[in-house]
C-alpha cells in the first residue's frame, strides 16, 4: 500500500471512529469565549486573560489603532485596546486572531505547508472583509458582520491543521508534499466543519469549510448572501481556490449581485483595501 493511500485511511479510519484527534481551541481564545459568556464579565476580565498571551495582546492593540476600527487617538494599552474594540466584537477577534496558534510543527515540509495554510488564511480574511464591505455600502447584507466574515475567512482553511499534525507526527512516512496536498484535497474540508462543531461554533461558521473547493450552488441572489459564499468567492478572488466542476464561478456570483462589475477585483479603491486588512493580519 502506498503512503498516500495509507494517509487517507489512517485519517478517514479515524474519522469514522470519531477517534482523529482534532485541535483545541488555543488557551487564551478558549478562556476569552468564556468569559464573554458570562453577564458579569467586564473589559478588566478579559484584560487579565489576554494580557498572558503577549501575541494575542500585541495583535489587537495593532488592530485597535487601524483603519478596520477607526481609531484616531493611538492605543497605547491592551485595556485602551480593548475599550475601542468593544466587548461585543472581542470575542469574535480574539478568536479570529488566534487561529494561526492552533498548530506549530517541528518537521520542516509540514512547516512549510503550515506557513502556507497561515498565508493562505490570512489572504482568505482579508478579501472576506473587503467583499463584505462592498456588499454593506450596496446596501446589502445587512445581516452580515465584517468581524464574522474575518473570522469565517481565518477558519476556512482549519482542516488542514489535523493533516499536517499527522504528517508530523509520522513524518518518515507522509511529510511528503504530493500526498499533503491530496490528504488537503480529500479531508480537509470534512476534517474543517468536525473541529467547528468540537469547538461549538455557530452552525453559519460550521459549513464554511464544506463549501471552500465549491461554493453554495443553492445562493440566488445577493439577498442571501452568507459567509460560504463570501468566503468561497474570497478564495477565488486571492487564487485559494481554483474553480471546479459543479463549483460557483466568479462570473456567477457577478451574475447573482454578490460584486457588481467583472472588475471589481481589480479596482486600485479594492485592492487598496485589500493590502491594508492584508498587512494588519501579517
């Protein structure tokens, strides 16, 4: 038997079982999720809590004081952070901003492919965020948050993350990048909306792994837009995503109201938007 073939079974197998070993939720996201939950909690609560994660706490700080917020007086603290983020949305940053935490390899190909699942994601975010603000200024998609499409477009790609965990753990036998790719072709969208569901995600976040390679052929109009679409359209506008059979095109989702003009990808106004979330995520 190959080890491609191997990889496959050993990952469907335990699939099957429900004995694949799926990642946690990083600490810190997991503590603040939490803590969110819980009426008396307050913005010194979670303060305590992400102020021990130093990575989590310098990323939103950067993301307080961008253009994404709004900020105009610079924050200088995670608790001025905070306060211009807004209990409200924290939780749904925080967790978008931890997802690169969930797996960190030692072989040097599953790195590889890891930094490329990161990039991949962060490009994914981005571009949902740009769609979804488009959307907003049309006058569309009011039932959509920018905060949950940047979070969509982060955890789209999580299925990956058990792959590459087993590719490194057996690494003499599948850390090698022709069947990475194939296990990532075959599992990972399946392996994506089992971590949601393990991580309790809403069931509008759950799905948007199983529509990456192909979108939502059920989307009418941009009426109904939701984050599959988005983040599947996102994955086709960064090249994430190439289009399949059966699979939602670019052209389609122009057709359905999603963007308005076959150019919109390339307009210097989206493009610019684009670099900027891009580079507040790096």
């Amino acid at each position: 038997m190959s080890s491609q073939n191997a990889l496959y079974l050993l990952i469907d197998e335990r699939l099957k079982r429900d004995e694949l070993k799926l990642p946690g939720l990083p600490e810190t996201a997991e503590q603040v999720r939490n803590a969110t939950m819980d009426p008396d909690c307050n913005l010194h609560d979670l303060s305590h809590i992400i102020q021990q994660d130093t990575v989590l706490s310098a990323r939103l700080i950067r993301l307080a004081n961008s253009a994404y917020l709004g900020g105009r007086n610079k924050a200088e603290s995670l608790m001025q952070a905070l306060t211009r983020i807004g209990m409200r949305r924290i939780r749904t940053l925080a967790l978008a901003m931890a997802m690169e935490q969930v797996f960190k390899p030692d072989n040097d190909i599953v790195k590889m492919f890891s930094e490329q699942f990161i990039n991949e994601s962060r490009e994914i975010a981005a571009a949902s965020v740009v769609i979804t603000q488009d959307l907003q200024r049309r006058g569309i998609g009011h039932r959509l948050h920018q905060d949950v499409s940047l979070l969509a477009g982060m955890i789209s790609r999580i299925g990956v993350a058990p792959i590459l965990r087993m590719a490194n753990e057996f690494e003499d036998s599948f850390a090698n990048p022709s069947f990475i790719n194939e296990c990532i072709t075959q599992f990972s969208s399946a392996l994506g909306s089992n971590i949601l569901r393990y991580w309790q995600f809403t069931p509008n976040l759950v799905q948007v792994p199983l529509h990456f390679y192909k979108g939502r052929m059920e989307l009418d109009d941009a009426i109904t837009v939701n984050y599959c679409d988005i983040v599947h359209l996102a994955s086709l506008l960064t090249g994430n995503a190439k289009p399949k059979k059966n699979s939602v095109t670019v052209v389609e989702y122009q057709m359905r109201g999603v963007i308005k003009t076959d150019d919109f990808w390339q307009q210097e106004s989206v493009q610019e938007s684009y670099r900027q979330m891009l580079e507040l995520l790096s």
